[in-house]
C-alpha cells in the first residue's frame, strides 16, 4: 500500500452522487455534474492538488479515480464508517452534500498520514471480484428459498421453490465455471491462487473469494492483514480492569470465509490442525482457538504471498 510522504497542501473533498459532485478545497464549496469533462476541467483549475478523498459509491466515483489517475493526482478512497465517526467526533447532527464534502476535506488534512492511496485495481481483480459477489448473492438466494420451502404452510408452493433452487444452483454453477476460467487466464490470478491452494486448508472456491476480497495479500505487515481480515484481537481494557479481547472491525465477508478452514482444523484436518490442538491443550475456549486459527492462515497466507514477489537473487 502506498501513502503520501509529506503533508498536503490543497485536499479537495468530493461527496459523489449519481448525476452530481460536490467538491470542497476547505475554504469554497462548489457542485459540478458527475461527468469526465466536468471533473477534468475542475482538477486543471487547481494549480496544485495533493490529496483527493471521496467515498466509495456503488461506482459513481469511477470516473473521478480514473481522471486523478490520469492527471497524477493522489486519491484515498475512504471507509465509509471511519468518516461517520469522525464526522460524530465534531457533533455535527446535519447531513448534506456539502457538509459531507467538507468533512470529508477535513478527514484528508488531519489523517493523511494513515491513509492508504488509491491505486488502480488489476483488470483480472475487478472481474473476480464481480463474480465472487455475484456466486454469493446466489448462495443467498439459494438459503432463502430453502428456508422459505421449510416454513409452515409452504407445501403447496413445494414446485415453485424447487424450481428457483434448480435454476439458482445451475447459476452457481456457471458462475464457478467463470471463476476457474478467468484465472487459469490469468497469470497473476493463477500464480496467487496456487500459492492459495498449496495450504491444505483452502480450496479454489475459498482461494478466489480471499484474492477477491482481500487483494491486498502479501503488500501487508501481519498485524495489518490480520486487522483487515477482521480477525485481529482487540484490547478492552480499562484501569485494573482487563477485558475480554474480542475479534471486531476488518471485512466481513473476508472473515466469513476464514471460518471453514478453521473449522477444518478444529476436526484436525489441514496443515493448522496441530495448531488449533496445541491451543486447545493450552486452555484455550474453543471459539477463541478457532479464531487464533483463522488469524493464523490469513497471517501465513500473507507471507507467504509476498514471499513470492520479492525477486530472487
């Protein structure tokens, strides 16, 4: 991950919409439409830009990365959930575009120094990630539908849900097709996912929702990848008091994906089944022994992945 080396002198705040922009350099604030000529005349009016900071927005801020790519200028994509609470922090209860705009501005000037530049993802990447949320959102209908078929009084619609089920399971289907396709494809993919593969603990499936949902594997410190995998233990301790340290914050769904190879090794199967024994020889409750193991592989995969871009001498 790369980051800004020294202070920024000029960061605009964008607060995206659909069809509009609204932008704040600290001192003005100004509404531009959500368009490629609009944003580029906005950044060539800026003598000196340092520092862009925008929201992610379902893709409506494609078009601003793309042209800071372009003019060179360096963009945080911020998480949605640290703005909010630094917007708390300052008791502000009002919302607008402009407001938005303007903390967001804020937040770039006071907290530069730990946030994480843009950079634009791997064509590959942006697909595997499409399709992994695409497989899930299917598996999510698939339960649903099951569940609804098991409900009271659901028996007359017995075909109607078997049909679904059918049609969705044939998607999935498909959609794993896709998956395997596009990184035997792929020469980075296809590298990062036999590394993934070769611990016994993952299989393809669970190595391309990791390398889609954490594509930062292997450019990390441990302590960093285990904190964005959200499996990184974290203090509660107050005076003499001291806390049960419980696992919070990072990616769910990176975090969900870690919890069926860590039950694999609680069965004492895989390369982290001696793991997962020794800690449970050691006293420790079996949840926090899981969780110890799904830190483990994310730390280890990480290591590993990185292991393999440092060039051989």
């Amino acid at each position: 991950m790369a980051f800004l080396h020294h202070q920024p002198q000029l960061c605009l705040g964008f607060d995206i919409a659909k069809h509009t922009i609204t932008v704040c350099d600290g001192a003005t604030t100004r509404t531009i439409a959500n368009q490629r000529r609009a944003i580029r005349a906005l950044l060539k009016s800026y003598k000196q830009i340092d520092l862009v900071v925008c929201e992610p927005t379902g893709g409506h801020e494609g078009l601003l990365l793309e042209e800071c790519l372009r003019a060179g200028i360096a963009c945080h994509r911020a998480d949605t959930l640290r703005v909010k609470s630094f917007i708390r922090s300052f008791g502000t209860q009002g919302k607008s575009d402009a407001i938005d705009a303007g903390m967001l501005c804020a937040y770039g000037r006071e907290r530069w120094v730990k946030l994480p530049l843009w950079q634009a993802p791997d064509v590959d990447e942006v697909r595997l990630r499409a399709l992994v949320r695409r497989r899930q959102e299917l598996i999510a209908t698939k339960v649903a539908e099951k569940n609804r078929a098991k409900a009271p009084g659901s028996r007359d619609l017995a075909a109607s849900f078997k049909a679904v089920i059918k049609v969705v399971e044939r998607q999935i289907q498909v959609i794993n097709a896709e998956i395997r396709e596009l990184i035997a494809n792929s020469n980075t993919l296809k590298q990062r996912a036999a590394i993934c593969t070769a611990m016994d603990s993952l299989g393809p499936i669970v190595a391309a929702k990791l390398l889609a949902g954490l594509p930062e594997l292997g450019s990390m410190t441990r302590r960093q990848a285990a904190a964005l995998a959200g499996v990184a233990p974290h203090p509660n301790d107050s005076g003499l008091k001291k806390g049960y340290r419980k696992i919070r914050g990072g990616r769910p769904e990176v975090r969900s994906t870690l919890f069926m190879p860590a039950l694999r090794a609680a069965a004492g199967k895989g390369e982290f089944a001696a793991f997962y024994k020794r800690l449970r020889a050691n006293g420790k409750k079996p949840m926090v022994a899981i969780a110890a193991v799904m830190r483990k592989i994310i730390v280890t995969l990480n290591a590993r992945l990185r292991d393999a871009l440092i060039p051989q001498s």
